[in-house]
C-alpha cells in the first residue's frame, strides 16, 4: 500500500514535532511518524528547567505533549510508528513504514534522535529520571553541592565531570581502563580539579538507593588476584560512555561521520540529498539539547518549503 506526501517527518521529539509546527504553518501538509518511542529521550526526564517560556519547568513528557499539541492544532498528521526502510535514489522518496506501508514523499525531515549508551545495568532502568542521567548539561542543576559519579574516560565523559565540578560537592569519574583516553588538555583538566576523583580500573556492578540513587557498589581490577568490591556514596549516576545516532537506515544515501551522526551542510540542516534535511540529535554530536534540537526543526522545515516552492 503506497501514499503521496508532500512533507514526511520522520521521527518525534523536540526537533520532529517543531518541523511539523513549522510546516503545518507554511501549508505542506506534514505527516509525522513518531517513532520507537513517540516524544523522544526528553520522555525520560522528569524535570525540565532550561527550556523557554516555563518558568516553573515541566516534565519532560508535558513538554513534549504540548508541542504535539501545537502541531496538530495547524493540521499536522501524527502517527504511531517506525519508519523501517529507505529507498532516497530517486523522487519522490520512499519510506517504509513497520515493514508494510510505503509512503512517497516529495521532501522529508530525519527526525530520528540518537540513543545514549547504557552500561546494561538492571539498574539503570530502575532509577532512570531517579538519579540516572545520560545528560549533564541537562540534568547537573538538581545535584547542586552533592556528589555524583560519571562513567566513561572519553573527552565526553571528561567534559562532563568538569561541568558537574561546577555544580557538585565532589565527582567520582568512573574509568574501566587504568587510562583516559581523552584528548591530553582535558586529561589535565580533570586530573587538576581538585573536586573530581578519578577512578581508574573500576566497574560499575550496580546501583542502590530507595526509591533514587544513593549509592554505587563497583569492582576495582576485574577479574584480577587483587579484585576488590567497594561501595561509593552518590546522588547521581551519570552515563557518559556515547551515544548511537538513529541514522541506519539512511546511509545508503546520506552522508554520515564516522559515529553515524549525519552530516549537514554547515549552517542548514541540508544533507547531501536534495529535498532531504535532518534536525535535532541524529545531526548534532556536540549540543543535544532540546532547544538547539527545536531550533535546528524550525530551520529543516522552512527549507522544506523554500524546496517545494522551486
């Protein structure tokens, strides 16, 4: 079963439902399939404090329930479901949707989101939003003055420390390796900071806590004669081991970097396929924030319609 579109948004979330805002306005008809988990990452925090215009703050799932909202309210089309395959060789495009529906579309915004990485623990699921965060720009400001841990020894996880630093009592940087591998200034950087303890040749067991995080149990030298269980106090547990942009199924005919994140042109959410742009995390390694990902929304769809207007 086929159908015609002129604007296909695939995917949920801040930059997804702010493209159909836009394109709604401007009269292109957008159907948005939202995806695995419809209103993106930002589903699973419970506050949010830095977007615009709540002052107060508001859930995550809130915010995304009123964008949706706001879309629909200019004639948006929002469907449940997972955009599964691609065929971008020729115009119009074709997407496949849950492995049966084939929709033809004249131009199409990748919406798609990147998912962090988990270490796999039960307990990650457990305290998700209850002191588990893969997000420090976003979730730092409630573990003012307390202590936190991070988990990775990357520039990401780095970066992430210094930052929470600035707000916590104390950070333990978690490391599996008996090294860093990020870039040599911010090794300095964190091995200088008097409020970050590194700790090398641990592994994180599992987490402990009533009802939120209160603790972490690790293992020091795994599987080595000098193995040691300890156990660290801590408020937050911070994931920071990278994240996997949802791009697969389009890089056949899109440009994406070495992680997978998909590459624009400088400026624009344009990919190298004309009459197709991306917004929000699947496009941006560096920010991931739900106001840039809004932002980068509003430029995919007024292309969109510069597009169809040609």
């Amino acid at each position: 079963m086929n159908e015609k579109v002129r604007c296909l948004i695939i995917g949920s979330g801040p930059a997804g439902y702010t493209a159909a805002i836009y394109a709604s306005r401007a009269n292109l008809s957008p159907v948005l399939y939202e995806g695995m988990q419809p209103g993106g990452q930002l589903t699973t925090t419970n506050d949010v404090e830095n977007f615009p215009g709540y002052p107060a703050g508001i859930t995550g799932t809130e915010l995304m329930e009123d964008l949706k909202k706001q879309a629909e309210r200019f004639g948006a089309d929002i469907r449940f479901g997972l955009a599964t395959s691609t065929d971008l060789s020729s115009k119009p495009y074709k997407v496949t949707i849950d492995g049966e529906k084939t929709i033809e579309a004249e131009t199409i915004i990748i919406s798609t989101g990147a998912t962090a990485k988990y270490l796999g623990l039960p307990d990650e699921q457990k305290y998700a939003g209850s002191g588990v965060s893969a997000c420090a720009t976003c979730d730092g400001f409630f573990y003012r003055k307390l202590t936190v841990a991070v988990v990775g020894g990357g520039d990401t996880a780095c970066e992430e420390a210094i930052y929470l630093a600035g707000l916590a009592s104390k950070v333990y940087l978690i490391v599996r390796k008996d090294f860093l591998r990020a870039s040599k200034i911010m090794q300095n950087r964190v091995l200088e900071n008097p409020k970050i303890e590194v700790l090398f040749e641990h592994e994180t067991l599992g987490l402990t806590g009533v009802g939120v995080v209160q603790g972490a149990d690790l293992v020091k030298h795994r599987g080595q004669a000098n193995e040691t269980n300890i156990h660290i106090d801590i408020d937050g547990f911070f994931l920071a081991i990278g994240h996997k942009p949802n791009s697969d199924i389009f890089k056949p005919w899109i440009d994406t970097d070495e992680v997978g994140y998909i590459k624009t042109i400088p400026g624009t959410p344009k990919t190298n396929v004309s009459g197709i742009f991306a917004a929000g995390d699947v496009a941006d390694p560096h920010y991931r924030q739900a106001i840039t990902a809004a932002g980068t929304g509003c430029q995919a769809a007024i292309e969109a319609e510069r597009y169809l207007s040609l």
